[in-house]
C-alpha cells in the first residue's frame, strides 16, 4: 500500500464514492455484467480497509440507487444476492471486525429491500454500533431525494401534530432528518466510470463537496487511486463562499 504517499496531507473526513463502472469493465472483457459487480464487491472491501487504515472518519460507498431497480431484472437479483453475501460475511467475522473497529451504517429506503437483507443490515448495524473507528455508510436503494422527501414528510408530520413551528424551521433541522444525521458533510465525492454526474447522490450533503471524477472503472479502483483523489483534494482552495 501507499501509505507513505499521504504524509503531511489533510486526510478528508468524509469521502462519499460513486462506484460506477463494473457493467463495462465486464463487458469489455466478454463477461457478464454480473462479474463486474462481484469484482467491484472485492474491491469494495479493499478500499474500506484502505480508509481505515489512512484515517478517514467516514466512508460512503452507493452501492444502489432507487433507480437502478429499472435494471433487468437478472441483474437485479444478482446484485441483491451479492449484498446478501456481504453483509451475511461480515456479520460472520466479528474478530476482524473489532480489529478494524468499523461501524456499518446503512443508509437508504428498507421498504422494498428483500426482508432478509433488511434483517441482515440490522444485525450489523447494532453489532458495530459502538465502534469508533472508520464509518461506512452503505447507500443502498438510496436516492438523495428520496432521503430528502423521508425528512420533509417527518418534519411535516410533526409540524401538524403543532410540535414544530414551520415559519422556525432551519437547514439544521433537514440535515438531521437525513439518514447521515449527525455525520459530517462529505468533503470530497469521487466518482469513477468516467460519468461526469451525481446520480441522486448525497445531494444534500454534497453542496460544498470537492468533486472528483476518475475514467477508472470501479473494479480496477486501487488504493493508489484513493491517493491520487486525496493528493488531488488537497490542491483544492475550499472558499465556502468566501473568498
Ligand atoms: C455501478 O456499476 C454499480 C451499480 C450501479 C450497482 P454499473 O453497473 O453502473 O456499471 P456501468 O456503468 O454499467 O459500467
Ligand atoms: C450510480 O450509477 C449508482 C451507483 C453507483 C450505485 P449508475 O450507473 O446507476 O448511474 P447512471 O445511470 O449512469 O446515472
Ligand atoms: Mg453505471
């Protein structure tokens, strides 16, 4: 690993990454899209231990967007099924884990998740709890608007039950309705796949994120990579507004 590439660098606290690209990295060599998926998984797991290791606080990987239920319906199913397995592994490796000190955090919509996933998820949500070390937020039937709708029907619910005054409403209140409630905004969004877009993404939260787009495809994504985002994030002047 390439740890030493890093010294003297501010580590990014948050990183939100797009992992686009294992349809074509797949097809490009003849195979299934579905291979792509299980090469990107692999790699998945690679890169939070990267993050761990590095410091970043929080981690936040899409795995799956509200949209991406348009698929056919194989690969959906394939898709399901590799996130059964992963959460079903980790859940199972409960040393490592401690070793590590992850905590698991799902965000997105469980309605229309496959029961068993959801059961999976909250076993490993409440078994990581109390870890303090690097956060991974898994985005999965996530969509940022979607996220944003769930905080606004809450608030609104709240405002007719005459337990809020909605002309008092902040932009505080929105963020600690989103499923990263209490997390810091990502400071960088990575993309890779070589898609110039946020697809439903953190939207939110990504209002000041620095924006980074790699053509990698995501099963090729190699630590050395995250570097680079980093080196590249620390060229970067955050102004906020400001000047
Ligand atoms: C990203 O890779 C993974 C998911 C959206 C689940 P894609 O499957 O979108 O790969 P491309 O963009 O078709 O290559
Ligand atoms: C975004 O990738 C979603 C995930 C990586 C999970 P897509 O491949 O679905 O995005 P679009 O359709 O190219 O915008
Ligand atoms: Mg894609």
């Amino acid at each position: 690993m390439s740890k030493k590439d890093l010294e003297g660098l501010v580590i990014p606290e948050h990183i939100g990454i797009i992992m686009d690209g294992n349809g074509r990295w797949a097809q490009k060599q003849g195979l299934e899209r579905f291979e792509g998926h299980k090469a990107g998984a692999r790699v998945f797991e690679n890169i939070c231990e990267y993050a761990c290791d590095i410091g970043i606080k929080v981690v936040t990987f899409y795995a799956f967007s509200t949209e991406n239920w348009k698929r056919p319906e194989k690969e959906v199913n394939a898709l399901m099924e590799l996130f059964r397995r992963f959460f079903a592994r980790v859940n199972a490796r409960e040393s490592e884990n401690e070793k590590k000190r992850m905590r698991i955090r799902y965000i997105g919509s469980r309605a229309g998740l496959p029961q068993d996933i959801v059961s999976l998820i909250d076993i490993l949500e409440s078994g990581t709890e109390n870890k303090d070390g690097l956060t991974v937020n898994v985005a999965l039937n996530y969509g940022g608007r979607n996220e944003i709708l769930f905080a606004a029907k809450a608030l609104a619910q709240r405002a007719a039950k005459g337990e809020i005054d909605p002309d008092k409403l902040t932009e505080e209140d929105i963020s600690s309705g989103l499923f990263t409630a209490g997390q810091p905004d990502p400071d960088m969004i990575i993309r890779t796949g070589g898609e110039y877009r946020i697809s439903n993404f953190l939207i939110w939260q990504s209002a000041y994120s620095e924006l980074y787009f790699s053509d990698t495809l995501w099963p090729d994504f190699s630590p050395e990579d995250l570097d680079r985002a980093i080196i590249e994030f620390n060229r970067r002047n955050r102004r906020f507004g400001g000047v």
